[in-house]
C-alpha cells in the first residue's frame, strides 16, 4: 500500500467526536450534530447521587428532553435550593422524563440553582443531582449545535430565529451485503487448533481451546470471533472472515474502516464482541469496570468489503452513569 492509498483511507475513515467534562458533567455530539450532556454521580457526603441526561437532535425544531433513570421518580418531584419545581415527571419505561412543557423551566433551574434532588410521590429524597457544571455542558451543546445567540439556545439566547440553525450534516450510509443463501462454515478442531497457534491464542483462561463463534457474514464467507486473552470483564476475541477452498479452510482478518483495538501483530481485535442476526450487525462493548457505567460500545457493518462503523457510543468517566453518549452514527441500508 502506497503513502498516498493509506492518507486517502485515513482521511475517510470515521472520526468519531470526542467527549468534554465540565466538573460534575459530561458532553458529547455525534457526526449528525446530535447532543447529549449527562450529571455524574458525585459521592458528595457518602450519598452516591444521581444521575441526568439532557439529549437534543441537531434540527433547527428540536427540543431538548431530560432524563432521569430511576423508576422510583414517577410520580415524584424536582426540588431546587429547598424549593419544589412545578415539572411533571412522565413515565418513560423504567425511567422517568421531564413533561416537554415544563423542560425550559428546569433548564433555565441548572443554569442558576447550587442543589438539585430528586424525590419520590411521597415527598422523600432519592437522591442529589448535581448541577456543578450543568451550564458549560449545555452552552458546549449550544456552540456545537450552532444555536449560540439564537432563541434556541439554551444557556446563550439572542434575537436570532431558528431558522438561522444549519441543517444537520448529512449521515454516511453503510450498505450492508446481501445475506448469506448458505450456512456458516463449520471447523475442524484442528483447523481451530493451527488457528490459535498461529495467533498466539492458546490461553486457557479465555474458555479453553474450542471457544469461539462462526455465523455467516455473506454467501460463501463466514465471520469467526476466536477467544484470544480476557480480563476481570472484558473477553478478547479476534475477527476472521473464512472461506472454504478446495475443501481447505482460508482464514483472513477481518477488515475495518475504524478500529480501535490490535493485537500483538496489529490485527484487529474486539472486546466483549457479539454478532446480531437479526440486524446484521456486528457489536462490541468495551466495559471500564464491572458496573459497566463507562467504556465503549461499537457496532459495525459488512459492506462485502470491510466492516464499517456504524455506531459508536463512549463514557468516558466511570461515575455512575449507565446513558452513554452517542459520538458516531451512519444510515445502514439493508439489502
């Protein structure tokens, strides 16, 4: 591969955003110009705290909407500087959001209150939300949606109308192969066996010599996540795209336009990785401990060429919070 080939795929290679911390507070926007800000627990005084997410499309319309995951809040109540916030608080699963009507008001509460609780129907407290850091996260959202001095602004609002918003950007679109007319291929311990060899998987402690997983990618190719090393949470596995020829099992790694992880001998690597069928797509989950409140998840398409992303959600502060926030999105078309 020449410098030139390899600048060129570079510079398409996707380039998901990258997330910002203001004090108790966490903000990202994906390529679609979408934002998401979400309160961090702060284990203030022994009490771990709450969590919050504020998200917000990109379009000029869009309106923000808060988010609260604790099933415990239906029916509760916000409660700012001792003073209880007339917003209703909507069932939204085992979640709770902000009734649209009454989001501006508790808004305009982050930008000015020093403590923010939340209660139950009954009146008592379930816990702190911290609001140290509320304002920078939503005037960053402001900035990168292009709402800054615009009557849409959250924190900085001006004259300007909405309609002076850009449209959002344009998504990429992965077309993903057709599916497979065929099975997955099926292998001989042997082959699984010279496989791990030649890769340098043979730790026991990744399930033993057979764990892997085979699905059919397209017809005539099939994936294969083959375990190669783990840790306290996270499980390693090496993507391949096998083909039978003249009866002989042909293995190649698996080709990425964004990858994240190698191994010892630079071939991609994935963690936690598991294949959906039903969507055809191929994910991972990169946990940054147990509780899994931060790390990375990522999914990625088949094009019968490589595997694209085609989402990529990050946590970048293990401190309770289990919304990660969105920092890459295309528009998959299956065929």
């Amino acid at each position: 591969m020449t410098l030139l080939v390899f600048l060129a795929l570079q510079a398409s290679a996707p380039q998901p955003a990258e997330l910002r911390t203001f004090q108790d507070w966490i903000v990202g926007c994906d390529n679609g110009r979408a934002c998401q800000a979400v309160a961090l627990v702060t284990y203030a005084d022994g009490d771990p705290g709450l969590t919050m997410s504020l998200r917000r499309e990109a379009e000029a319309d869009a309106e923000p909407v808060l988010w609260i995951n604790h099933s415990e809040a239906r029916g509760g109540a916000l409660e700012a500087d001792g003073e209880r916030l007339p917003a209703r608080l909507v069932a939204a699963g085992e979640s709770v959001i902000v009734h649209p009507a009454d989001t501006p008001a508790v808004i305009g509460t982050l930008r000015r209150a020093r403590r923010l609780r939340l209660l139950d129907a009954a009146g008592a407290e379930l816990g702190p939300i911290s609001v140290s850091g509320a304002s920078a996260a939503m005037l960053y959202m402001d900035e990168a949606q292009r709402r800054l001095d615009k009557t849409t602004a959250l924190v900085r609002r001006g004259e300007r109308p909405a309609s002076a918003v850009p449209a959002p950007p344009t998504l990429p679109e992965v077309r993903l192969a057709p599916p497979a007319e065929d099975a997955a291929l099926t292998f001989e311990p042997a082959e699984i066996e010279a496989l791990r060899r030649e890769a340098g998987c043979t730790l026991e402690e990744v399930g033993g010599p057979d764990l892997h997983d085979a699905v059919a990618l397209e017809t005539g190719k099939t994936l294969l996540l083959l375990a190669c090393g783990s840790g306290a949470y996270n499980l390693t596995y090496l993507p391949y795209v096998a083909q039978r020829r003249g009866g002989r099992a042909e293995f190649s790694a698996a080709p990425f336009d964004r990858q994240w992880a190698m191994d010892e001998q630079g071939r991609p690597a994935l963690i936690n990785a598991e294949w959906d069928s039903a969507r055809r797509l191929l994910s991972e989950f990169y946990r940054g401990r147990g509780l899994g409140d931060c790390g990375t998840r990522a999914s990625y398409g088949w094009d019968g060429v490589s595997f694209r992303l085609v989402h990529r959600e990050e946590m970048g502060e293990c401190r309770g919070a289990i919304d990660f926030i969105t920092t890459w999105r295309a528009r998959v078309v299956r065929r």
